[in-house]
C-alpha cells in the first residue's frame, strides 16, 4: 500500500493503471476509520483492479466549527485498516491540496438537499458536493463506495454525479452495526461509556417501531419513536421524518409511496454527540419490512 498526500503523484500512479486498462475504485472518508468503512473498502477491492481510500476532513462541510474541531484525526490507525483490508492507495491530501483557492461553487439539488440534513445543516450538502466532485476530478474512479448510514448524502452524491456529468457508479453499501444494534460511526468514539450504553437505544426503538407501524398511523409511529427516545435521559431527537425513499419529502400516511423510511438524527450526552439513523418502512415491492 501507498500513501500519497500529493494530487499529482496520485494521478501518475492512476494514469499508469488506466492505461493498463484497471478498473478503480474510491472510497472516500473523513478518516476516523472503522469496520463499516472496511466493509466498504472490501467491496471494492472485489470489484476492482485498484482501490483509492481518501483520508481528507474536508472542513467546507462543518457548519458548526466546534464539531469539526473534536472530529478525530487518526491517520496512523486509518493507515493501517487500509492496509489490512489490502486496499492500493491511501490519499491524504492537506486543505490546500484540495482547495488551492477558496471554493465558491454552490450546489443546490432540491429537495434532497433542502430538507432534514439539508434544512438543518445550512452548507453541509455543498461542502460535501465540492470535495466529492474534487476527489471524483482527481481519482477519476469507475466506482465510488459510500455506507448507506449517511442515507440521504448518497442521494446527495448521486445527484452531482449527473449534474456533472461524471460516468461514475455509485455504490451503496449495507450499515455496518455493533452486536447491539448501534450504527458504526467515527463519532461513535466521542462517546463516553456512559454515552455509548444508551446510544444502542435509538436503533432498538426504530426496529420496534416497524412492528408498531403494521397497526398504526404513520404520525403515531412517528410520535412514539420520538416520545420513547427522547423518555430516556441523555438522548434528545433533533428530527425524526418518515419520507418517501425516493424524493426524501415527508409522507404523510402508509399508502402515499411503496418506499417508506424513517430518517433520525438524536443528541447524545452532555457534549452533545449528534447521531444519525434510518428505517425502512416499506420497500419497492410495497411490503412492511
């Protein structure tokens, strides 16, 4: 494995492997690695001839400075998941690499920009569509690989695909869980012990909440969900929207769609640590999960 934190030196060592006909892979990250993201590492060394990991905190998505500041930076443990996973190239570039000048490009795909993260977050979808369209410019991949955790950013990303016309594949892979049920995330390791005791209840009430779902409205499923995390102390509900899977804009009874989820973004602790979640109500095939 090699790392590079040079946009150039990257690029000669992608252009000997196009030229040799390889397919590439690119898994982009903020760094803070953990299992979901070698499950998304894994997946595309199996489909590719060359797999890119980028390490980059790309800081024009953090609207709030204080959450940029505590992510974490482990670069040195990231080097070593890459490596163990058997990906190709680690890319860590610097801010300047990435943005040599400020970025002023503004991407706006409403509605899956514009409403929960996108309401909520004002500039984190645009900082996020400027780093993945500069990283999709440099690495120039066949396919990108993005956990399906951060649910509404991979609608995200695919609409900047198509706005900039780029043939690359968007690949959505499962939610990595601990045994109890609590999404992997690199924020997951801000949590105290006491924290990350009562965060796996956000998921447990979403499971039990497609149960409730089969003989109630969808407003009261989504006010029990609400009512029963935000009765336990330290978790506060941000949002919690059952939208159609599609547009991402909120439903307001079972019938309207055949792709139904639950989209959740809780508080927990004193910090506070901000988590995000999803369910799957309905699927294509208009049956309750």
């Amino acid at each position: 494995m090699k790392v590079f934190n040079k946009i150039v030196d990257l690029q000669n060592a992608l252009f000997l492997a196009r030229k040799q006909g390889k397919k590439i892979g690119l898994v982009p990250t903020m760094g803070a690695l953990h299992e979901g993201h070698a499950s998304l590492i894994t997946k595309s060394i199996g489909e590719n001839d060359i797999t890119v990991v980028s390490v980059f905190l790309n800081p024009t998505q953090f609207n709030d400075q204080s959450d940029f500041d505590r992510y974490p930076r482990t670069l040195e443990a990231d080097s070593r998941l890459v490596e163990a996973c058997g990906a190709d190239y680690i890319f860590a570039p610097s801010v300047k690499d990435i943005y040599p000048s400020p970025d002023a490009r503004h991407f706006e795909f409403p509605p899956v920009t514009t409403v929960m993260e996108g309401e909520r977050r004002p500039g984190h979808f645009n900082g996020v569509c400027q780093v993945v369209s500069r990283l999709f410019y440099i690495v120039r991949p066949d396919s990108a690989y993005f956990g399906e955790k951060d649910w509404q950013q991979i609608a995200v990303v695919k609409q900047l695909a198509k706005y900039i016309n780029s043939n690359v594949q968007i690949v959505e892979c499962p939610i990595i869980r601990d045994p109890d049920g609590l999404a992997k995330s690199s924020r997951n390791s801000l949590l105290t012990k006491e924290e990350r005791a009562i965060a796996p209840a956000i998921y447990q009430i979403l499971s039990e909440s497609v149960g409730y779902a089969e003989t109630h409205s969808l407003k009261e499923t989504r006010n029990m969900v609400v009512e029963r995390i935000n009765a336990i102390p330290e978790l506060e509900v941000e949002y919690f929207e059952i939208v159609d899977g599609d547009s991402l804009l909120p439903v307001e009874n079972w019938e309207r769609s055949e792709y139904i989820v639950g989209c959740i973004t809780v508080y927990c602790g004193k910090t506070p640590i901000r988590l995000i979640d999803h369910i799957r109500y309905k699927d294509r095939k208009n049956k309750r999960r």
